[in-house]
C-alpha cells in the first residue's frame, strides 16, 4: 500500500466524504421540502462514491470503481422512484411537506 | 494539493446551499456544482470514466429529472408563472459561466495534450489515456467491468428495468391495479341504473 502516491493525505479525503455525508444527514433530519430531501440522498451517495474511489486509487485496485459505478446506477433508480412517489403525493394531496404525509402511519 | 482544497471548499459550499437553499430550484443548481466538482476530484483520482459518468448521469440525467418534477409540480404557482421576466437579468451571469467554461475547456485542452505524450512512458499511473495498462482509464475499466464484474452488470440491468416499471406504475396514467374490466362494468351499471331511473320517472 502506498498511501504517498495521493495528491493529498488520506485522511483530508476521508474527511471531506464525512463533511458532505453528515451535510447531507443534516439535510434529511431538517428539511421538509422531499425534493431537498431526495437531494440530500443524492449528496450521501456521492460522499460514499468519494470514498470508494480514494481506496480504489489507494490500492491501485479496478473493483472501487466498478463498485461506485453500481452506486451510481442505483442512485439514478432511486431517484427516479423517489420522484414519482413525490409526484403521485402531490397529486393526491396538493402538499408537498414529507410531515404531512402520514397515510402511511400507524 | 491546492487543487484538492480548492475543490473541497466548493464541494462543502455547495452541499450546504443544498442543503439550505429556500427553494428546490436553487437546490439543483447547487447540486449541479457540486456534482461537477466532483467529478474534477475524481479526474485527480485516476476515475476518468466515472468522472464523465458522474457528469451524464448526475448532470444530464438526475438533475434534469429534478428540474422536471419542480416545473411540473410548481406549474400554477405564481413565482413560477411570471417565468420569462427573470431572464434578461439571468442572461448575464448565464453567459459568464459559459464564457467561463469554454475559456476552461480551452486552457486545459491546450495544456493537457504536450503531458500525455510526455508522460506515457513513465509508468503504470501517469500513462496514455486509453492503455488497457493505465489504472483508471477507460479501457482498464471496461476491461474489468466486462470479464471480473460481469455480475454485478447484468444485476444493474435488471435494477434499471425493476426502477422503470416502477415507476411507469407508480406515476402513470392508469391505476395499476383497479381492474380495467371490473371499471367498465361499473360504468355500464352505472348507465344502466341511470337510464333506468330516467324511464322510471
């Protein structure tokens, strides 16, 4: 392993994926709007692919990006799904606030 | 090492407007710098191809699937009615980012050419770009994507197609699961006792 090859420290990497991850935790505690909160879904999958393609760059090892690659295509499918699942709210309830949406509450 | 701070600095800048912006729009917009900056960090990692990945999928795809449901859900909302008076004034700053970009593209068109060939024989990182020996080039990946992780790729087919009927289900046009027959039948009794009624009276 030869962590001298990065451009930086390892850690200012690790660092920056836990910064975006816990913006994007904070997003999801805090905002009401579910398009800011799907977007924030957005932000935690890419500090998880940040942090896929530093070790990947780290051990020189091809599976990192091949793993972030699936992320990415997962996220694009969750998305899509959490997008309509907004719609069909919306059209149903005329209110976009994910705390007004209790239907599914017991 | 400059470039990494400067980049993290607008990467944490922009998901916190993200985060914090009053309106969706403004949302999209920051996650569109932020996507953008991150595939340059992953250009400095060696991901060339996740980089452009990141920039069509995210940018080209998610993003405007944000756009969309914004529009369609504000569509009679008044802010967003008033629409084309807003835009003599975004003209300007529209038009110093392209600028912006292209004198980008430019500059790094003209300084990244002579380092390729000057560097492609100084070993396994700073290669070619396209060497199947190049970790982190196109052709390393799909090599690897397409022989070690074929799996895994034909899984993602099957996750897109699940994703799509999903949501053809969910968002479209028809109910999916109210019989249309058992619907029909109920218009037709419903005509029925209509019609019924009216020869009663």
């Amino acid at each position: 392993m030869d962590l001298t090859v990065l451009p930086v420290a390892l850690g200012d990497y690790i660092g920056l994926s836990l910064v975006i991850f816990f913006i994007g935790v904070a997003g999801i505690a805090l905002r009401r709007n579910p398009l800011i909160v799907l977007m924030s879904i957005e932000l935690m999958w890419n500090a998880a692919n940040l942090l896929f393609i530093t070790f990947a760059r780290v051990y020189m090892n091809n599976a990192g990006h091949i793993f972030a690659f699936l992320v990415i295509t997962v996220a694009a499918a969750e998305a899509a799904i959490g997008l309509a699942i907004v719609v069909v709210v919306f059209r149903n309830a005329k209110n976009v606030d994910v705390d007004d949406v209790r239907i599914l509450r017991g | 090492m400059i470039g990494f701070f400067a980049l993290a600095i607008v990467l944490i800048a922009s998901a916190v407007w993200t985060v914090a912006a009053r309106k969706p729009v403004y949302s999209v917009v920051a996650l569109l710098l932020h996507f953008a900056a991150l595939a340059a960090l992953y250009v400095t990692l060696n991901a060339e191809f996740l980089a452009v990945t990141q920039i069509i999928v995210y940018s080209g795809a998610i993003l405007v699937l944000f756009l969309f449901v914004i529009a369609l859900l504000s569509s009679g909302v008044a802010a967003f009615a008033q629409g084309p008076d807003r835009l003599p004034k975004a003209a300007i700053p529209a038009g110093f980012a392209v600028l912006v970009g292209f004198g980008l593209l430019a500059f790094g068109l003209a300084n990244a050419t002579p380092q390729a060939t000057a560097t492609s024989n100084s070993g396994s990182l700073h290669g070619a770009a396209g060497l199947a020996n190049v970790f982190g080039s196109v052709a390393d990946f799909g090599k690897a994507l397409f022989t070690t992780h074929l799996l895994p790729f034909e899984i993602t087919a099957l996750i897109l197609m699940v994703a799509v009927i999903g949501v053809v289900l969910l968002a479209g046009d028809v109910t999916p699961f109210v019989s249309r027959t058992a619907d029909t039948k109920r218009v037709k009794r419903e005509m029925r006792e209509a019609i019924l009624k009216e020869g009663g009276e």
